[in-house]
C-alpha cells in the first residue's frame, strides 16, 4: 500500500515537472512548482514511512530521502526568486 501511495506522488512529481517545463508564464510556472512541491513532501512522507514504521533501513532509502530534502530546497527557492522577482515594480 505505501509503496503504491509512493509510486503515485513520485510520478506526479515528474508530472508536474513536465508541466512547468512548458508554462506560459511566471504565474503559471509557479503554480506547477507549487504541485510538485506538495508532491515530492507526500512522497517525502512515503518514505519516512517505509523507514520509521516498515522498518526498512537502506542506504538506497536514505539516499532517496536526502535527494528528496534536496529537490525540495532547489524548486522552494526557484518559486521563491520568480515571486520576489514579480513583486519588484
């Protein structure tokens, strides 16, 4: 079960990617950033579940969770940038 709930977020995750990938706009942009961000933490979760709960313990999974820290910091602060970047006059 956790690893279907895994399979969905993860994939969405590069669905989104791919939808950004062809925004129109700032606005836009940000907004598919926005989903693949709420993605990538629920998969974020799926993992930390596998871990603490399953009891699954793996340098494969600790590399995945830390990939995962990772992405999530580079697209926050893309999003961060664009919005500041809009905000100016």
């Amino acid at each position: 079960m956790l690893g279907h709930q895994l399979l969905r977020s993860g994939t969405s995750v590069a669905a989104h990617a791919r939808e950004a990938s062809r925004a129109r706009s700032d606005l836009e942009f940000c907004s598919k950033l926005d989903g693949l961000l709420q993605e990538a933490d629920e998969s974020q979760l799926w993992l930390e579940l596998l871990r603490d709960d399953c009891g699954i313990v793996s340098k494969s999974l600790d590399g995945l969770l830390r990939e995962t820290d990772e992405l999530m910091a580079i697209f926050t602060t893309m999003v961060s940038k664009l919005r500041r970047k809009g905000d100016r006059p």
